[in-house]
C-alpha cells in the first residue's frame, strides 16, 4: 500500500503524559530546538523544506520571525515512512507528537511554547494537473513548481532546502510587498471553497489561498454597510474587520 496523507493519523499517535515524563526537564531556544530536530531527520535522510513565516524568516531575515510561535517545514509526502521511523529518537531528543491533522503533524517540546509543524506535498497527476495545478500540501493546490527543484540555504549551521524559485513561493504566500517586514502579517491556507466565498464578500491582504487568518479580512464596504444595518450584533456581522469610515 502506498503512502497517503491518510496515514498520518493512525501513524503519529500522540504521545502521553507518562511517555514525555523523561523528557520533562530539557529545555532549550527555539533555534537550538531546530538544529536538534534537523539533525535527526537529516540522519534519516529526509529533507526539510521551510514554508510559510518560517520560510520568509530564514530567506529574508536570516532568523526566525521574532514572535513567531512555531516553525514549518514540509516533507516529501514519500518521506513520511522515515518521519515515522524517527518518532523514537525524537522523543529521546525532547520532541513529542502533540497533535496530528489530514495534512500535518505536530511536535511540541517541553518548556517551551514554540512548537514544529510538519507538512507532506506531493506532486499530483491526471487530472488534477489537466486544471493546471501540479502539488498538493497543506490543502493547497500549487500551479507552480516551487518543490521539484528546491534551493540549499544554510541557517544557523544546517542546511535546508527552499521552495524554489523561493522569492515566487513567497510572493505567492504573502503577496508582492512580502520583502516589507509588516507586523501582523498572517498567511494561513485556507480551502477552496471558502476561498470562493470570501471573494465575494471580504477582502484580504494576502493572496486569497493564504488568507486563512480571518483577522486579516475587511468586509468589503457593501457588505458591512448590509451587516451594520441588518443584523449589527449577530455573530456574523463581527467574522472580519469592517472598512474604516
């Protein structure tokens, strides 16, 4: 049986309270957490491939986003295998499953709020790709090729590999002002169908498939003018942020 996104769930069991007590008293910074974790996977030969603000922190900054509260690689959906075959040094190494979804894993490690989110993408065939789109992580469908060929960059001693060509990947996650450090500034995928929706109705600051902070989105103005005069305290009226006056 081949590897799926439907075998993180039964693969990736949370670890319990009993299994983590051993680890309890390490504790480590962010960055010394990552070159642990990188040495392990590294071992097993899995290539780790830095997304969303971890990938904009690493390209443009040389750091890790002040702030940010995790950090986010994606794997070789066909690695997903050797992740598993790993779980048992994580866990010596002070990395535990904290938690698992259709399309990610996470590993938390103790004292310390900052946690790891691992991501599978695959490439995808007929006839998904007939509609242009050529890789699938995180529910999102990619039209371009940022994972065929990604680009070595070497941060705090060990070497990851970039969506490539990463500045596109970046623009296409966080829009063109990417390069401008904005506070604030989310990028979360969001599903297509909600992605049509909100089209019609709020507006974001991020491309429309990364858009998934919902207090990034403003009502577009006919829309809030229609919630503050129809149904102004209903739950509805109060998802996004409505237009400055």
């Amino acid at each position: 049986m081949g590897v799926g996104f439907s075998s993180i769930r039964p693969w990736f069991l949370p670890h319990t309270g009993d299994q983590i007590q051993p680890i309890s008293h390490m504790a480590h910074t962010p960055d010394e957490w990552l070159v642990r974790f990188h040495a392990v996977l590294t071992r097993a030969g899995v290539q780790l491939t830095p997304l969303y603000g971890t990938c904009l922190g690493f390209f443009r900054d040389n750091r890790i986003i002040p702030g940010d509260t995790d950090a986010d690689f994606g794997i070789a959906l066909s690695d997903l295998p050797a992740v598993r075959a790993c779980v048992p040094e994580l866990l010596a190494a002070g990395f535990y499953i904290s938690g698992r979804g259709n399309y990610q894993l996470t590993f938390s490690m103790p004292n310390s709020s900052f946690y790891i989110d691992i991501w599978p993408y695959k490439a995808l065939n007929f006839p998904l790709t007939a509609l242009g789109h050529r890789w699938l992580c995180d529910h999102v469908y990619y039209k371009a090729d940022f994972f065929s060929n990604c680009q070595p960059l070497d941060y705090n001693g060990c070497r990851y590999y970039l969506p490539s060509p990463c500045e596109a990947y970046l623009e296409t996650v966080f829009g063109s002002d990417w390069r401008i450090p904005i506070s604030g500034r989310f990028a979360g995928p969001r599903g297509l169908t909600s992605q049509w929706l909100n089209a019609l109705f709020v507006d974001f600051p991020v491309p429309a498939p990364f858009s998934g902070e919902d207090s990034l989105g403003t009502y577009k103005p006919w829309v809030s003018k229609v919630l503050k005069t129809v149904c102004p305290n209903a739950r509805i009226a109060q998802l996004f942020r409505h237009p400055e006056v």
